[in-house]
C-alpha cells in the first residue's frame, strides 16, 4: 500500500492537475520542446515506476500502460456498481474519463509536458497554492521531504512486495508449526488436559485449542446410553456434582458425603455414579478390578483420583507415600486394561491454600500434593513398557486452582467456578469426537475431505501445474526473442516484439493463484496446523483499536476529485470504516455488549442502504438492464463465496450477507425492469413516470411487509428446490428469515432516498460546489441541528437497551434514522464534502472480499474463535494475522476483477454460451451434493 500524499493546506484551492485528466495542450510549435521537458519527462518516467499494480491506480493515470487500460475497464465497470460501489454517479464520471483517454495522455503522447503550477525549484513536487509562495519555507519543505519519502517508501515497499512478504510469513509460520506438532505431538486433547489460561474471570483457555461450553441438549445428546463413573474422595465428589449439573442444572448437593451417589437420566439413558473410596487401596483396586471382568458392564468414561485423605490420616508420614506409590502400581495394570476399551481419566490433587485449612488438615502442604502427584504420573505413566500409557493424567485442574484456591472456603475444596470449568472440560475431552461442535476445536479430528473437495484439490492442483508449464514454455520463447547482435553491423536487433498477455495466461494465473490461497484457507481452518483461541471480551480490546484506526483515518486525508454527495471517494470511505469496525467487533467478541451489537446493526445496515442507493441510482441513470450488467454483479458478489462453499464444504447461506445482498440486488433489478421500464431520461419528459416509479416503490414495500409478517409463506417460497440448497442452514430456512428480516425496510430507504436526491440535483435544488453548503444556511444549520439531535438519540436509545429480541424488533423501522443523520453531517458541510480519508478508502475498496475472508483466515472456526499463527504473543499475532489477512483479501479482489473481465464477456452470444457452462456446473454441484448428503446421513 502506497502512502497518500500530504494533506492540502487549509483551504487551498484544487489544481486542475488534481483531477482525472489536464487541461487543454498549451500552443507550442512542434518541434519546438520546452527546456523543462527533459526534467518532466524523467518526473514522468519515476511516477510511473512508482505507480502501484492495481487498476484503481491505473483509472488515475499511474502504473505502466497495462495497468493504465486495466484500471480504465475497472473505473468502467465499477460505474454506478450497487453493493459496495454506491458512489455510481462518480464512477460513471470516472469511467468516462478513461474511456476517453485522459488529456494526460495525449499529452505524453505528444510529447507535451504536462501543465503544474509555477515552481521555482525545479526538483520540487506539485505543491498546494497556499504553500507555493515561498520556495524555501518550512512547509514547502516539510512537503518535499515528505514526498521523496513517499517516494523512496513505495519505491522498495509496494502491494506487490508487501504480498510478498505474507507469503514468505506463511511459509515460515507453516513450516514452524508443522515442525511443532511432530515434536510436541499431534493431540489437541493433551493440551486441553494439561495446559491453559484464564483470559477472564471463568474463561479458561486451553492451549491451541478451543473449548466448547456444552449445553443441556448437547450434553445429554452426547451422553446417550453411556455410563460415567467417578471414582475418589471429596475433590472427586465435587467434580461430580458438576459434571451432573451439565445434564440436569437442578440436581442438588445432597445426602450422605461418605457414601456412593447415583445418578440417572432414563429419558436421555444417562448414568452416572460416584463411587466413594477416598483412599488408593485394596478397596479401590477391588472396585477395579471388578469392572476388568468379561461379564460385566464396564462404564464408558472413569474418573479417579485420591490422596490428601492418605496424607491426613497418616499424619503426612513417608511410610504412608511409600504405600501409595506400592497400590497404584498394583491398581495401574487394572486401569490400563480398561482403558483399552473405555476412557480413564486419573486426577492430579490441586493444591491447597494452607492459611485457610483447620488443625486436623494442616499436614496437607503443597510440598506433600506434589510429591504424590509425581508418584501417580511416574507410575501411570510407565504402566506399559513398550507404548505410551493409555490412561490420560487430567492434570489441568492444577493450574485453574493455582489461580482460584484463594476463593476456597476451607483452603481444600475448590471454589464451584472452577469446578465447573474442569468438569466442562471433562465433557469437552469425550463429546467433542462425537458431536463434532464449530468452537470445540480440542479433542476434534480433522475431517475428512468431502468428494467435492478433492475434486476441487485436483482441479486448482492442475491449474498450477498448467501455469507452471505455460510460464515455462513463455519464458524460453521469450529468451528466443532476446536482442541479438547483427555480426556484420556490431548492432543489436529485436526478433519480434512481446505479445499482450493472452486470456488463457491470465485465466491459468488467476486460478493458480486463487489454489495457493484456498490451501492457507483449508490449513488456517480445517486443518489441525494453526492454533485456535476462544474470543474475550473487554472494553480495552474493542474501544481501544478503534481508536488507533480513527486517528489514521483523519491522518491519511485527501480532497476529493468531486464533491457531491455520497461521491465514489465517500462511499469508499464509508464502506471502508465501517468494515474495519466490524472486523474489530467480530475479533473482540463484542457481540455480548448489547450497546455495541446495536450500532453495530446499523453499519451492516448502512451497507444494505448503499445497496439500494447505488443499484438504483445506476439503473435509474443509465438504464441499461442488460444481461451483461446482471451478470458482472452477480459474479463479483458471488464468486468467493462459490470458491469457499467448495473448499471450505459449508453451505452458501453459512456467509449470509452476500446471499442477503445478492437477493437485494434481484429484488432491485426485477422491481425497475418489469414493465413498464422507468429511467431518468423517460421521466424528465413527463413527470408522471416520477408518480408511476414510486407506485412500484409502494408496491415493494407492500411485498416486503408482507413476507415480514408472514414467516410460512416466506419459508414456503425458500425451500423450493433449488433454492433450499442456497438458503437453508442446518435444514432449514429460519436463519435466513431472520437475516431478512433483520433489514428488510433498509434497502427500500436506499432507493427512495436515491430518487429523491437525484430528483433534487436535477432541478438543481442542491448546492454541490466546491465548499458550498448543501442547502442555504438556514436551512443547512437547521438539518445538521436535527441530524446530530437524532444521531445521539439513536444512541442513547441503543445504549440503554436491555433486550437484544425487543431490539431487532424495533431495529428495521428506526436504523435509518442514524444513517440519514450521517449522511447529512457528511454532506451538507461543504468542506467535509470536499475531503476524504484515503486510509479509509482504500480498505473501502475491498469491503466485501475483508468481510468474507475473515471468516476463516482472521477469526477461526468459522468466527467462533480466533486464528492464532503466532502463540504467547497476542500482540504480534493480530499484527501478523492482520497483514496475511488484508493482502489475501486484496489479492482475491484483484483475481475476482481479472476472472470476471474474461467469464463474463460483453459479446452477447459468448456471454450466453458461458452462462451455460456455468449452469452445467451448478447443476454438477448440486448432483454431487445430493450424493454427499446421502452418504453422510
């Protein structure tokens, strides 16, 4: 990423140099060149190097003369594009630019030099007006400073070395844990029983892995038909009582403690006992020994552990160790039989906090637990001579009472949190095998690769290889074309000239690309490689960041090329800061903040009121409801979401708000292209077209009412085949409903309030110069008044919220309040018109393809948790992450624009024939995933 140039100074006037194209060629007489054009054209020559490789920068005029026509057929495309591109009007006036040509460009074809304002040091960069008075002051010398910086900063740090750079992060990170887990072993469950943290006060996290907190459902869903036996003295008792308390909250602490306590679920067929034997002796090893006899029922899960009552009643004495260490070696070949077919778990003692322990239990020192707990873990652990021991030491419980004993009652029990955190992890270690749950990453195999995704592994491994193969064959034709030297002459002659890059090459390169980055998506969230952590919320970690991107945002400002409202340049801006909130948001956990949750509402919101202000104010201006048009949205909404769907083997509704724009996106289409078709050319010669566009506007709104209030007609439509298999998620289509509902009104607002704005500019009601307010002063005070009134309001009215449900019931009728309010208070200024921040912008740019990565190469298990490439450092590896992450996304955008210049073509008949591959292929996906369903059920 390039720096922006230096903030104008206050007021200065923008030069016409400024803008998309120079003026007018001053009169010279050829052959008569300026004695500057030496200097120019070699300021020329190093602008052009320094140009970034992206299309946006060749529409600007920069980057060589292939990135120069790219980022035209880009600034074309992305005229008046809706979701994500809501500036249209800027963005057809940007397109138009480069369609023809750019002025700038004949002047370099000429030979002109291009028009600057006078300078009198003739290295100097263009400077603002106000700072170009004085050729030796301090600020045009700040700004020259800057500009070499900029300069010589982008000359060795450019987008393409900065992807450089995470890809070599990837491949040394890969290689690090790949080293990792051959050395410290693949098995995420001796970690959960062994080692961890607490983020919080009860949140424990276990180390790489994530720890899922079972419900009621779930735990008696995992349980079924399975008996658990605990097996031990008062510790064990209380590990009990909470583990049963995840089957049934209400069972009660009850009884004789010195005795066995029984417990059953017949609905759910649950068992569980506890068996009273506080000491490691004959009594237990009979207990045992039991259960190793063929024609008994052994239990599925057995928990043991005993030792402070040894410590206790024989007064702390070494004869009463050495006993303990003479019976768990006999008891030792009896649990590891049954460990073949059951899971043993034996319990470490915790410590104890000496100060609090009574007179008849102050022999029990921490210098004593440890020393039996070495004992136990020598012996359990060297039961079998030539394997590693098959019972599993639960030696977690020692860390969360290191951190909790303090809150012991008697110094000896643990307090009921922490309790419960360790029988939580108990139910992690046996149910997540089985229930497989998102955010219980410990103890989970890595799936298996579904027939789609090796058909996909082989289809990008080919993809490579051809590329390989075509970049090889390239390059030696290219060595045959190297300038030779003519023998007679002693001059250098070139063969022929290189040819363009051809579409089977960008097509090759596109997909060879896109394997490579689906490999680190499938190594970041579906295989076992890279660490997982449990999110945690705190004020710090969410205020805190966004206020580090707020002070870059105001830092990094530029004026704007036009200053209308809700120009290209604002919308990116927009669309760029709120994405980063979001993200923020999202890696926090903030969702728990109801306050936060609801502004966040009203940014997910504001995307889908871009939606229908840029959509519409596309199809309104250009009326051109082509196939072509139709395709190229839906391609680029789409396309990385296919491409996951396939390699990430999750449904298409799993990223639910591209389906919620795409639909919107139809919805906007087909409401202006049924009969009869109504655009601003037809309506500005008769106003009753205005009259009959807002009758189908009614009628919208009348349909969305409707499907609102009517939740079975809405699921009926939903799961006809095919489109069930796009909008249903875990077999049905309520979560779709509620995403709907969520914002159903929001796209509406976004095309009425694009009618009424173009209607107004129109007739030139609005007052869009440069640092003119929008409206007169009265009128532009008053609405800011009443803009900022009813943003705070909103806010308060969010902030003071008690219930999420109440909320999103009222959320769809008032979000639009606080996004009118901002667009005002953006708008009706002039100068906050006229400036933009570029920082923001730019990641504006690439909102959707930030949004959607992040689901697996940023947070992980699906947003559940958070990836982390850099263990014990959380600083550094959000910092890490974050770059891999931002330049994966604006790769993806750059082979999405390639691919869809190529898939969808603007020649009619191919684009048809095209559209019916791409159906064969949808039809191939849904065939296959018919049968993956059949064969998972």
């Amino acid at each position: 990423m390039s720096l922006p140039p230096p903030p104008p100074a206050a007021g200065g006037p923008v030069t016409q140099a400024d803008g998309l194209g120079s003026g007018a060629p001053e009169a010279r007489a050829p052959g008569a060149p300026s004695p500057a054009q030496p200097l120019l054209r070699r300021e020329a020559k190093a602008e052009e190097e320094e140009g970034e490789e992206t299309g946006v920068q060749g529409a600007r005029g920069t980057g060589t003369a292939e990135q120069r026509r790219r980022g035209c057929g880009e600034a074309a495309e992305a005229a008046g594009e809706g979701q994500a591109e809501a500036g249209g009007a800027a963005g057809a006036a940007s397109a138009a630019g480069c369609a023809g040509g750019g002025r700038g460009g004949w002047r370099r074809l000429l030979g002109w030099p291009r028009r600057r304002p006078p300078q009198c040091c003739p290295c100097a960069a263009p400077l603002p007006r106000s700072a170009a008075h004085c050729c030796h002051g301090g600020t045009k010398m700040a700004a020259l400073a800057y500009n070499l910086g900029k300069r010589e900063i982008n000359h060795y740090f450019s987008v393409r070395s900065a992807k450089a750079l995470a890809l070599l992060a990837v491949l040394l990170l890969a290689a690090c844990h790949l080293a990792s887990r051959r050395y410290r072993g693949n098995d995420s469950c001796e970690y959960l029983l062994s080692s961890g943290r607490f983020l919080g006060e009860k949140v424990w996290q276990p180390h790489s892995c994530m720890m899922h907190k079972y419900k009621i459902s779930e735990a008696k869903n995992c349980l079924v038909d399975k008996h658990i036996a605990f097996i031990g003295d008062s510790r064990i008792r209380q590990l009990f009582y909470s583990f049963v308390k995840i089957i049934n909250p209400q069972f009660k602490e009850e009884g004789n403690k010195h005795e066995n306590i029984p417990f059953e679920d017949k609905i759910a067929s649950v068992k569980v006992d506890f068996l009273w034997h506080p000491e490691v002796n004959g009594s237990m090893k009979q207990c045992i020994k039991v259960w190793t006899e063929d024609s008994v029922a052994k239990p599925h899960v057995i928990v043991a552990g005993a030792a402070t009552w040894s410590i206790k009643i024989h007064n702390g004495s070494n004869e009463a160790l050495s006993q303990y260490k003479m019976n768990i070696t006999s008891i030792a070949p009896l649990l590891e039989k049954l460990a073949k077919t059951s899971d043993v778990y034996w319990v470490l003692q915790d410590p104890v906090y000496e100060d609090l322990l009574s007179e008849n239990r102050k022999m029990i020192t921490n210098e004593k637990i440890d020393a039996y707990n070495e004992a136990a873990v020598s012996i359990l652990n060297s039961s079998t001579r030539n394997s590693k021991s098959n019972i599993k030491v639960f030696s977690v419980s020692k860390l969360i009472a290191q951190e909790t004993i303090m809150e012991s009652l008697d110094g000896l029990h643990l307090p009921e949190s922490s309790r419960e955190t360790s029988a939580m992890i108990l139910m992690n270690v046996y149910c997540n095998k089985i229930l497989k749950p998102v955010d219980g990453s410990c103890c989970q195999p890595q799936p298996p690769l579904t027939l789609i995704q090796k058909l996909a592994a082989c289809f990008f491994t080919l993809s490579i290889i051809g590329y390989l193969i075509f970049y090889i064959i390239h390059r030696n034709a290219h060595r045959k074309n190297k300038p030779c030297t003519d023998l007679e002459s002693g001059e250098e002659k070139k063969n022929i000239v290189n040819p363009p890059v051809s579409p089977l090459e960008i097509l090759l390169q596109s997909f060879c690309k896109l394997g490579l980055i689906m490999a680190y998506f499938y190594m970041c969230d579906r295989a076992n490689l890279f660490m997982k952590e449990n999110k945690f919320y705190t004020h710090s970690t969410f205020f805190i960041p966004i206020i580090y991107i707020l002070v870059l945002g105001v830092f990094y400002n530029e004026n704007t090329k036009e200053t209308k409202v809700l120009n290209r340049e604002q919308t990116d801006e927009w669309k760029g800061w709120m994405q980063l909130v979001i993200l923020i948001y999202h890696i926090s956990g903030a969702s728990t903040f109801l306050p936060v949750y609801m502004h966040i509402r009203v940014l997910v919101a504001a995307y889908l009121f871009q939606t229908g202000y840029g959509h519409f104010s596309y199809f309104w201006i250009k009326g051109d409801f082509g196939i072509h048009r139709v395709c190229q949205v839906l391609f680029r909404l789409n396309f990385l979401v296919v491409v996951l769907c396939i390699v990430m083997d999750r449904p298409y509704q799993f990223y639910y708000f591209v389906p919620l724009v795409t639909v919107w996106f139809m919805v906007i289409y087909v409401t202006l292209a049924l009969w009869p078709q109504i655009i601003q050319k037809k309506a500005n010669g008769n106003c009753l077209w205005h009259f009959g566009l807002l009758l189908k506007l009614a009628f919208l709104l009348l349909c969305i009412c409707f499907l609102a209030y009517s939740q079975g007609a809405f699921e009926k439509i939903f799961s006809l085949w095919p489109l069930s298999k796009c909008f249903e998620l875990k077999g049905n289509v309520y979560e779709w409903w509620f995403r709907w509902r969520l914002d159903r009104y929001v796209v509406f607002h976004g095309m009425l309030f694009a009618f009424i704005y173009l209607a107004l500019q129109k007739r030139q009601i609005l007052s869009e110069g440069k640092g003119e307010p929008l409206f007169s002063s009265k009128i532009s005070n008053f609405l800011l008044f009443i803009s900022v009134v009813s943003f705070l309001t909103y806010s308060i009215w969010a902030s003071s919220c008690k219930n999420k449900a109440e909320c999103n019931e009222l959320h769809p009728s008032v979000s639009v309040v606080q996004i009118l309010a901002f667009i005002l208070i953006r708008n009706i200024p002039g100068y906050a018109r006229s400036v933009y921040s570029s920082f923001f912008a730019w990641f504006g740019k690439i909102s959707l393809e930030l949004f959607i990565c992040q689901y697996h190469i940023w947070l992980a298990a699906d947003t559940r948790g958070i990836l982390v490439l850099i263990p014990g450092n959380p600083m550094l590896n959000i910092i890490v992450s974050t770059f891999i992450f931002v330049c994966v996304a604006h790769e993806i955008s750059q082979i999405t624009n390639d691919l869809a210049q190529i898939i969808i073509p603007k020649d009619n008949s191919s684009l048809l024939k095209r559209l019916a591959c791409i159906a064969a292929f949808f039809c191939g996906l849904l065939i296959l995933s018919s049968i993956q369903d059949k064969s998972r059920h």
